[in-house]
C-alpha cells in the first residue's frame, strides 16, 4: 500500500455539484442535518459498513456525531481521507455522505462508501453511479473499492488479509 494516499499535487476537490446532488466536505457545521439523515436511517446505515458495524448507535447524541464531523475534517485537511456530505440539488436536505479512504487491501487504490438517507433510498443507484462516475473523471485512483457493492463483503474480508 502506498504510503501517501493521494499526490500532494492533487487538488481535491471540495463539493460537486450535480442535477441532483451537491456534495460538500463533512464537517460539523452540518452537525444538525447530518444527524437527522443518520439517525432517521439507523437500520439502513448498519449494512453499509459491513456485516460487523454497529453505528450508529441508537443512543448516539448530537454531540457525538459533531464530534466524528469535526474528526472528518481534520482527516480531509490533513489529506488522510474525504467525507462528503450529500445534499440535494436545493442544499437544504441532507441525503447522506460519502467517504473516500486509502484501502486496506493492497489490491485498491481507496475504498469508498456511500448511503442515502432511509427516505431517498430509490437515489441510492443514481448516487452510487455518480460517485462512481466523479471518482473516475476526477480522481487520481485507478483500482477502487466498493465494500458491499462491487465487492461482496466475504470477498472484501479475504482482499484485507491480503495486506
């Protein structure tokens, strides 16, 4: 695995800006919209992460998720991985995020995630579809993960053995 996740000559973007979407970097200043869209999809959110994952936390308090908000930031400004906040085309819904981390499989570039909210599940392909298509024309990684997706999670458990 390389030891720098991205060139430091890359650019990384900080929003995008789709038909329907707008992406945005996650951080806490979205604290109270980002908290409604998780806590809303709690049961959805739970498979997103993996066979294993249990956020978020049904008891899980505001305070809480601004403080993982504020750790997104941190790890985007300091080049260590990139969450984004999803939002919809009129910036006042939050629908999900999305989040680009160096892979633990030697085999990947990153390995990204991406969930919609419980009430816009039927965007969940058209959001996959434009993550896909932005990381592509956008992005310097060649080999991407997607745990749970293009990759079946049994599958991903061996890739990350691997390393």
């Amino acid at each position: 695995m390389p030891t720098q996740f991205i060139p430091q000559s890359y650019k990384v973007p900080k929003t995008l800006e789709t038909n329907q979407f707008f992406f945005r970097v996650l951080e806490e200043n979205v604290a109270e919209l980002d908290y409604e869209a998780v806590m809303s999809s709690r049961e959805r959110l739970k498979s997103i992460f993996g066979p294993n994952s249990h956020w978020p936390k049904s008891n899980m308090t505001l305070a809480e998720n601004r403080a993982d908000l504020k750790v997104h930031k941190q790890e985007f400004e300091s080049r260590k991985a990139f969450a984004y906040s999803v939002f919809n085309s009129s910036r006042d819904k939050c629908l999900g995020s999305v989040y680009i981390d160096p892979s633990q499989s030697e085999n990947y570039d990153c390995e990204v995630y991406l969930w919609v909210r419980e009430d816009s599940a039927a965007l969940d392909e058209r959001l996959y579809q434009t993550v896909v298509q932005w990381l592509k024309d956008r992005w310097p990684f060649n080999n991407i993960a997607f745990p749970g997706r293009s990759i079946s999670w049994e599958n991903w458990a061996k890739e990350v053995k691997v390393v």
